[in-house]
C-alpha cells in the first residue's frame, strides 16, 4: 500500500478577476485510502478547491501536486493527460440521459482511447469490461443497459461513481453528491464511496453540507470559513467552538446545542448549505 502522500496543497490562494478572495493560504496532504468530508458554509471555498485540484479553474498561487506532479507547471495537453486520472462525481449526476447507463460509464474511458474512436462512440472489449466492473462495483451492473433517465437518483449517483472508476483514478473528487437524495440514499452512496477509498486505495475528497453525515462517514474532515482551513482532524476532534469557527456569520452567529457527546449541531436552520 502507497504510503506517500498523493495529493500535495501548499499555501493555495484563488483570487478571482473581481478581486474576491476564494482561497487563502490552503495547505494539506492527502494518501491513498483516506477518506476527507470537506465542510463549511455556502461561500466558504470548498467548491473552489475541488475545482482548483482538478484544474477546471487556474490557481493565484501556491502548488497543487498530484501523484509528484505540479499541476500548474503542465501545458494543456500534459493536463488533459493528468486529469482523465482525477475523478469527479457532481451533484447533478451529470449523465447523459437519452443513453445507456454502460455508455455513460464508458465516457469514463474516454481519455484512454483516439480521436476517432471517441467520435464514432468505439470502446473496445476491454473497455467495456472495465465499465461493467466498475458498474459491479457499485451494485448497478443489472443497470447496464437501462436508459439514464430511467433511474433513480441514488441510482444517477451510483452510474456516477461508476463512470469515474472507469477514469482509473489516481485520486477522487465529489462536490455535494448527496445534496439531492433523502437520507436513507445518502448513507448508501456514502458508504459506497468509503468502501471504494479503503478497498481500491483511491483517497476521496467529499464536498458535503451534511455535518452529521460527514461527522458519521469520515476518516478525517477538513473546516474551511471565508477561503482558510480552521480545522483538519478527526470528526471526533470538532468542538463547539471550532464548528463556531467554520459556521460563523458576520452577521448572525452560530448557536450549537449538544444532545449528547457525539453531536454537535447549529441550533439555527439553513447554515450548513453547500
């Protein structure tokens, strides 16, 4: 098992043309089989730093290194290269409807095949066995030939980490995956995603609202308020006061009740928004 760290953020900023301030100063390492709920307030910057590890946004400053390699010394090709093997699972599914559920787990493997092949929709066998693995995977491969849109939503979900196995990543991204599903669904994808960083040595970074899912489900959570890490620990290390920290308002403060010495959760609706 790798022991080495596989992502490497150091002193990240992201300041967006407007001026506005995204990141600042965000440092952290990650190793193969972790398993990271990233939390914080809408606005907080978590979203951003998927998007800067995966390269879909440019950095400021500071480095990004994914498997040794930084990212931002690469010109677009070698990125392309480096980001067919960063999985990324949004909210919204992403699938393509009208399409078999084998199909849109084999654009996971879109960057491992030519131009053309990818122009006339050709996956060798090899390919698509490793669709329906990944498919096995997640309990969908009954699915294969199912239209997308014929699914449920924790289904969509499932077809989605499928797709970005097929990517055979190095590391994998979720921003929000179960912001849509009721709470019985969310423990299931949940659990599917833990299962996939400790069995296939992948480490995962969750973007998630859910403080109690992520308290539940984590190996370890990042706290991030107004662009900065105020904590990086076990769930069990979150006091009252650093959740104060991550939650804070500038204009109404955070008020926490605890029921027991397991949960700590605002005492005032709608602050753990995405």
């Amino acid at each position: 098992m790798r022991t080495s760290a596989l992502l490497e953020v150091k002193g990240l900023s992201k300041v967006y043309p407007n001026g506005y301030e995204a990141l600042n100063d965000i440092s952290f390492s990650v190793r193969g089989g972790e398993f990271i709920c990233i939390i914080g307030r809408s606005g907080a910057g978590k979203s951003t730093l998927l998007r800067c590890i995966n390269g879909l946004i440019p950095i400021s400053g500071g480095s990004i290194r994914i498997d040794g390699t930084d990212i931002s010394a690469l010109n677009e090709n070698e990125k392309l290269l480096l980001r067919r093997r960063i999985g990324f699972i949004f909210q919204e599914f992403n699938l393509i409807e009208r399409v078999s559920v084998l199909h849109n787990v084999l654009t996971g493997r879109l960057g491992y095949i030519n131009d053309f092949c990818a122009a006339i929709g050709y996956f060798n066998r090899s390919h698509r066995e490793k669709a329906l693995w990944c498919l096995q995977r997640v309990n969908m491969v009954q699915r294969a030939r199912y239209r997308a849109d014929r699914l449920s939503g924790g289904e969509k979900q499932r077809v989605a980490i499928a797709r970005a196995l097929a990517q055979e990543p190095l590391i994998l991204l979720a921003d929000e995956p179960v912001a849509n599903l009721d709470i019985e669904l969310t423990w299931g994808i949940m659990e599917d995603l833990r299962a996939v960083a400790r069995e296939e040595n992948v480490p995962i970074l969750v973007n998630i609202h859910d403080l109690e899912t992520a308290k539940q489900c984590a190996d370890r959570i990042i706290g991030i308020a107004r662009g900065r890490i105020v904590y990086d620990g076990a769930p069990t290390g979150l006091t009252s006061g650093i959740l104060q920290e991550i939650y804070q308002s500038d204009s109404a403060p955070v008020r926490y009740t605890t029921t027991n010495s397991e949960s700590l959760l605002p005492a005032t609706s709608g602050v753990l928004g995405g």
